[in-house]
C-alpha cells in the first residue's frame, strides 16, 4: 500500500479532513476534530496509526510483524501498522474503515447528523 492511495481512501470517508497539527512529517486526518488515521512517510516504507478495538489490535500485532502498539498514542487502542507489503490492502482498508467507525460512533448525536447531513 502507498501513501497516496491510503490517504485518497482515507480522505473518501464522510467528514474527513486532513490537518497537520504535529508538523508537516505526519498526515492527520479527522472525522468532527478527531483523529482515526495518522500517515507518516518514512525514509524506506511509510507507517500509518489507526484506532482500533483493543481485542483486535493484540490480534493483528500477534498476526503480523509490521503491526505494533501506536507510535506516541495508546498503545491499548491505537495500532501503527508499517506499509512494507507485509500486509494485504483489503485488510489495511479494513483497519480504516474500522478506526473510521470507531471515532465516527464515539462523536456526539448532533455532530454525527451533521456529517450525515453534509
């Protein structure tokens, strides 16, 4: 997975925004002014940070290599997942979408209907 094709995927998802509050190194984008995807681009393969269901988040760091507690974040919720290949696409665009409805569940009644409503 590159990161362009993460962040045009990521960017598709309904409210998405993309801001760079840590610097321009690290992409963050945001559903209501709360992050779900953090892509960095690194010197040899890019990494991506991903909220994730903390049963689940073990499960895919036992599974794979190149998933590991969440970079600066915590590591009970959040994954950071190294684009090396290692890992089918379908599956890295399964994390979002799951991190995506994550953060979207968590968010107010009235900012949820607006996103809806956009």
């Amino acid at each position: 997975m590159e990161y362009e094709e993460l962040k045009t995927y990521s960017l598709k998802k309904q409210g998405a925004v993309e801001d760079y509050p840590f610097g321009p190194e690290t992409l963050v984008i945001k559903v209501s002014n709360k992050m779900f995807a953090l892509i960095s681009e690194g010197q040899e393969y890019s990494s991506v940070s991903l909220k994730c269901d903390p049963f689940l988040a073990e499960i895919l760091r036992e599974k794979y290599k190149a998933v590991t507690g969440g970079y600066h974040l915590n590591k009970r919720h959040w994954n950071t997942i190294l684009l090396d290949d290692s890992i089918p696409d379908e599956e890295i665009l399964e994390m979002v979408d799951q991190s995506y409805q994550l953060v979207f569940n968590s968010l107010k009644k009235a900012d949820k209907q607006k996103i809806l409503n956009s």
